[in-house]
C-alpha cells in the first residue's frame, strides 16, 4: 500500500489512546497506515477517501489505537516562547504588554543566575534596562509574581485555533463553553471545516 503525498494526505488526524485520551496529532496518510495494518480504528471519518494503487480509504478525522500507549508527563521545556506564555506575555515588573519583551534573570548572570525557571521571568525593554545587572531589591523594583516551573501539560500539542469541530467530543475542556476566555468559536480560526 503506497499512498501519493499530496495535500490531501496531509490534513490533521487526532489520535486517541486505546481510553480515549488524546494522545497527538499526525497526518492522514500515517493515520490510513495505522488503520490499515489494524493498529488503530476510525472514530471519525471525513466522508472522503484516499486512493491508494491497491484500494480505496474513508479520510479518517480521529482515529484511536486499539492499544495503551503509556506516555510519561515530561516537563515543559524551557524557552522564551514558554516563559512569555507563563508570564501571560506581560512585564513582571510593570505590567504592560509590549510586542518587544525580554527575558530578565531575577538574579543577574554576572551574580551567577541560571537560566532556570525560577529565575527568568518576561520584562519589557526599559524595565530590563533600568534593572540592569542588579536584583529587584537592589534597583527597587519589585516582581509581580514569583517566578515557578509550569506543571507539565499532556495536551500541549492541541491548539485552540487548530482544533476540528468533530474533536470537540474528544476534547471538551477545549469546547468554547468550557473555555469563555478563549473567545467565540465561531471568530476563531478553526482548521477543516
């Protein structure tokens, strides 16, 4: 069985664990692979199919192993982009919300600071500069919130704006009910519809 890649192949596909947990997201061509070899089961078809030399496949939209895949939580791994993100994309010092923000360390590298979690935190440019090489309490200012580790997240990978509609079943802490403060569904920009 050989499959042509082409952007029919490649639209998102959910995969849930034999429980019905999320689990990933991959393409359709992998998700027809794993249905085929009878490794997963279709939950969710698109009602069209992929064309293969040997035979014809429903497209599936969520497919669940037939197996427990046991995945270990791991630990958020550390970048600008997450510290922005625990830091709501705000100033710790100020609380304004510029588009050019910086990482501070709390304790300063030429004091010996790590670039830890607990030690980096996101400040806008001129609260940066007027800190300087000091702590908060040597340049008097004062942090915001504290900064901590996030806890890991199992579903980092599903993305609101990503999401299908025909996943909202298998992820309803997702569903805009559930999450007022995402905004409305309707305005948000919801892939395969």
């Amino acid at each position: 069985m050989s499959a042509i890649k082409s952007d029919s192949t490649s639209a998102p596909v959910l995969v849930l664990n034999q429980n019905y947990q999320p689990l990933n997201i991959c393409d359709i061509r992998r998700a027809v692979k794993l249905v085929g070899k009878g490794k997963a089961e279709s939950v969710g078809e698109t009602g069209n199919y992929v064309h293969t030399v040997d035979d014809i496949f429903d497209k599936p939209d969520v497919i669940r192993l037939v197996y427990m895949v046991r995945r270990p939580l791991q630990r958020r791994k550390m970048s600008r982009d997450e510290v922005f993100t625990r830091d709501n994309n705000s100033c710790q010092y100020c609380g304004a919300n510029p588009r050019d923000m910086t990482i501070d360390h709390v304790n300063p590298r030429c004091k010996g600071g790590e670039f830890t979690w607990t030690n980096v935190v996101s400040a806008c440019k001129a609260c940066n500069h007027r800190k300087a090489g000091r702590t908060p309490q040597e340049a008097g200012m004062r942090l915001r919130n504290k900064p901590f580790e996030p806890r890991p997240n199992p579903y980092s990978f599903l993305k609101f704006e990503s999401l299908k509609k025909t996943w909202l079943p298998f992820v309803p802490w997702l569903a805009p009910e559930a999450n007022p403060s995402s905004g409305s569904f309707e305005t948000a920009a919801v892939a395969g519809d």
